[in-house]
C-alpha cells in the first residue's frame, strides 16, 4: 500500500485526473443497472429525438429511448470488451514474447515471422474482415480484437526478455542451474512488469476505440444492446436535427480513450524515473 500510494502522489495532475476517469467510467458500469433511470430499451415514440429535460438529463434517441441509460449500459461493452482483450492480448503476448526471447533460435525465428506477418497487415483490417466473415456479436468482436491485439505485446514483451536475460543476476542464475521456468518466472518477469503495464493501459484505449469502430460500422454487439459505437452509427442520420445523439457517446469515448492514453504516459514517465524520485 505504501508503494502505491507513493507512486499515486508521484504522478502529474493530469494523470490523476485520467485515473479517476477511469474509475468514474468503471463504476458506471459496474452499477449501471441501478444507477439507469430508465431501462435502456423502453421506447417513447412520441418524444424521439427531443433534447434534454429534468427527466432525461441527456434526451431521447431516434426511436424515444433515454440516451442517459444507453450511456451507462454502452460503457459496460466498451469496458469489458476492453478488459477481456487486453488481459487475453497480454498473457499470450507475453507467453510467446518470453518464450521466443528466451529459447531464441529457430524457435524465436519462427514466432516472430508469424508476429511480422500480422504487423504487416493493418489490425482494423483483419478485425473487420474476420467479423464480416463471421457475423456480428460479442464473442466474434472479441476474437477479432485479440487476433490483432497480441502481437504487441510478444514484440515488447521479447525485446525485454532479450535484454534482462543478459543481466549478470539473470546470467549467475543460470549458472547455478535453476529451471527455466524460475528464472523466467522469479527472475526475468517482475523486471519487465512496468512497460508491460504501460502497455496494457495504452491497449486498453486502442481496444475501446476499436470496439466502437467496429460497433458503428454495425460489426459490434447486435442491438438493441446498447454500444457507444452502434449509438454513434444510429445517430449520424439525425446528426442536424438531433446534434445531441452523437454528443454524449461521443464525449464519453473521447474522454476514457483520452484518460487511458495519458495514463499509460504517466505510468511510462513513473517507470523512468530513479527509485528514490517516487517516494
């Protein structure tokens, strides 16, 4: 707890601020359906595309339903697309990063040409591709990013592994005929756990962005459950008479892709510094 909340008074204002961001948008998921005043698919024909009032802080959508509640609803999707991704993305990421950094040889040659291969071909690209071919839906969405979302990671995770492998410690340890699975993991890892965790938050934003890119080319989660992304694409046709369906989910993907980015920075610019200068 003390190294915590150290390195919490050791970050800027502005990571700070991207910190609780994060945690606002997280508990609004966590407790959205209680803190939705409305249920986000109940319809109100009459009042479509009206602006806000005292009952619907932000307005209905094109068929009546209160954007507010689709809102909160919309940051569970984004939030636990982005969760399951990167946490799929890191683990075999680092797996085969480690491993190819480690054992090195044919075996690092053979997983880094697969690594290269799917660098070579743009992310969004594959992701669209593959969805398409398989059809919308949350799991479909979810395989998609972590097709993509891996690569970065083993190429991280192997330039690190490369280079603390080659610490004397690491080298002594060796020496001494400890399993590879110590030193890999008592030895290598807890050495290359801070730009992993940089990583994970600047994966975060590129998940959420690329879970509403998908949504709002109708790829994503299939309606009426609500995406930000999908909401974003159902508002475009109204984007002048009603400018406030594209402002909120707008808003909202802006500021959690925003706060995740410059959390990854502060934790970089954390990392870089000399011990005693977090305390």
């Amino acid at each position: 707890m003390k190294r915590l909340s150290a390195g919490y008074r050791a970050f800027s204002l502005t990571t700070r601020v991207s910190l609780w961001i994060i945690l606002l948008f997280a508990a609004a998921a966590l407790f959205s359906p209680w803190l939705a005043p409305y249920p986000y698919e109940r319809q109100n024909l009459p009042h479509r595309l009206e602006g806000w009032n005292r009952q619907h802080w932000m307005g209905y959508d094109e068929l009546g339903r209160d954007i507010l509640s689709r809102l909160l609803y919309g940051a569970r999707v984004s939030l636990m697309v982005g969760v399951v991704v990167v946490v799929g993305s890191a683990l075999l990421g680092t797996l085969v990063g480690a491993v190819s950094g480690y054992y090195r040889g044919w075996m690092d040659d053979v997983l880094m040409r697969v690594v290269d291969t799917l660098m070579a071909v743009p992310g969004i690209l594959l992701a669209i591709a593959f969805v398409a071919f398989r059809g919308p839906g949350l799991t479909n969405l979810i395989t998609a990013l972590l097709l993509i979302g891996w690569v970065g990671y083993a190429r991280l995770v192997r330039g690190e592994v490369l280079k603390v492998r080659e610490f004397d410690f690491v080298q002594g340890v060796l020496a001494s005929g400890a399993s590879d699975r110590r030193v890999l993991w008592r030895h290598i890892f807890p050495n290359i756990v801070d730009p992993l965790v940089v990583q994970v938050s600047l994966g975060m934003a590129g998940a959420v962005m690329s879970e509403a890119s998908l949504s709002f080319l109708g790829l994503g989660i299939t309606p009426p459950t609500p995406s930000w992304g999908s909401m974003l694409n159902a508002a475009r046709n109204h984007i002048f008479e009603a400018p406030h369906l594209t402002l909120f989910p707008g808003l909202a993907i802006m500021l959690l892709v925003l706060a995740f980015n410059f959390l990854g920075e502060g934790l970089r610019q954390l990392g870089n510094r000399p011990w005693g200068e977090h305390r």
